[in-house]
C-alpha cells in the first residue's frame, strides 16, 4: 500500500482564494516496482455547503 508523508493533511484558505491556485501538496511513495509502484489521487466523494466537493476542489491524479 502506498505511504503517505503525513497521516492526515488539512489546510485552509482565504475566502477570496484565486481560482486554480495550489491548496494543499501531498506525497506517497510506494515500494512495489513498475506500474504497480504508481500511486494516482482522487478526492473523495464529499460535499461543502450541499454541493459536491469536486464542484470547489480538483486533485491533479498524477502529482497530488
């Protein structure tokens, strides 16, 4: 399984955040070989406000 740097990641921001900026950067490392080596993120599925996460958030899958 892959390992993270941190347990648990947490972050706020300005109510007037520009759009497209970096919020937060994570790293995992994995110990497999290969393409089983590659870690890929995802946010989960929760929701702000009754919105859904992904409508204020986005995660770049490759790098975090």
């Amino acid at each position: 399984a892959p390992v993270f740097a941190e347990a648990r990641y947490s972050a706020r921001l300005p109510e007037n955040n520009a759009a497209g900026a970096l919020v937060l950067r994570r790293r995992a490392w994995n110990a497999d070989w290969g393409q089983n080596a590659r870690v890929r993120y995802r946010l989960g599925e929760g929701r702000v406000r009754g919105a859904p996460l992904s409508s204020s958030l986005s995660v770049e899958a490759e790098t975090g």
